[in-house]
C-alpha cells in the first residue's frame, strides 16, 4: 500500500493540470467538506510545503546541539 504523501507527490504534479471543478472533487473526495479549503490551499502551496518538511527533517537535531552546547556552557560557569 502507498503511503499518503506518495499519493500527494503525484497529485502534486497533475494539479496544475485540473481544471476547478475537478480540484473541488478532489479536494472533496480526499478532505471531505470541512477541509476542503484547507486541502485546496496545501495543494497550492504544495512546493513550499515539501521545503518546508526538508526543513524541518535537515535541521531535526540542530536545537538539541544548541541546547547542549548551552548546557555545558552554563556547567562550566558555575
């Protein structure tokens, strides 16, 4: 079974190539109607949305160095 950002990816890629009406049903059949504006605009941010999760997975142990390097910096200190 594929995963659900797999099935994004590819949805991704031919969104720009649906008109609004089959955007709407899509949004529709993957969000349901509470969350369909919520889909439609992922979808349309969809490249700053992935930059943004590269981002988040490159920079994951950035604050625990930060915090450690603060840590013995305030042990050496005292």
């Amino acid at each position: 079974m594929r995963g659900f950002d797999e099935v994004l990816d590819d949805l991704a890629e031919k969104w720009d190539n649906l008109n609004d009406v089959e955007q709407n049903a899509v949004a529709t059949a993957m969000a349901g109607v509470r969350q369909r504006n919520q889909f439609l605009a992922l979808m349309q941010n969809y490249d700053q949305y992935k930059e943004s999760l590269e981002s988040s997975r490159t920079s994951s142990g950035t604050a625990d160095e930060k915090y450690a390097a603060v840590m013995d910096s305030i042990a050496t200190s005292m």
